[in-house]
C-alpha cells in the first residue's frame, strides 16, 4: 500500500511543487486505482477522498494524488517513495 505525503493546498491554478512541476501547466490522467482518504493538511483530523494520478513532464512520470478540498482549494499529495 503506497504512503503519501501532503505537498500542500492552493486554490485552483495557483502554483505548487508537485515532484518538481507545477501540475497547472500540464495534463493530468486519472490512473485506475482506487481513491485513497488522506488527511488535510492542516485539519489532519479531517480525511478526504482523493484521486490519483500522473502527469508526463519531459518524458518523465509523475504520480501524485490530488483531489478538492473545499470550494476551490485542492490538495496534492506524493508517494513517499518519491523522496
């Protein structure tokens, strides 16, 4: 089972560092596998359904989990393993 790690929340099209890209600038894909129930960042009582997916920057993949945490705020999470 894949651990995660929050990056951070910005409101929609702002930027954040997802694996060293901002996911704004590219397609995502929704990858089929389940929806994981991750923590807010800063309310970690609080558990959300997020989506995972990838995005290919430069030949590169970059998967990531990200989903909207309230009205406009999304919140974008890394594999632990991508440390």
């Amino acid at each position: 089972m894949t651990q995660w790690r929050s990056v951070g929340a910005v409101l929609s099209g702002e930027p954040i560092d997802v694996g060293g890209e901002n996911p704004w600038l590219h397609e995502w894909r929704r990858l089929e596998e389940p929806d994981v129930d991750l923590p807010h960042p800063q309310y970690t009582q609080q558990l959300h359904s997020m989506q995972i997916y990838d995005m290919d920057v430069h030949g590169r993949r970059i998967r990531f989990a990200s989903g909207e945490l309230s009205n406009g705020v999304w919140g974008f999470y890394v594999p632990v393993e991508a440390d």
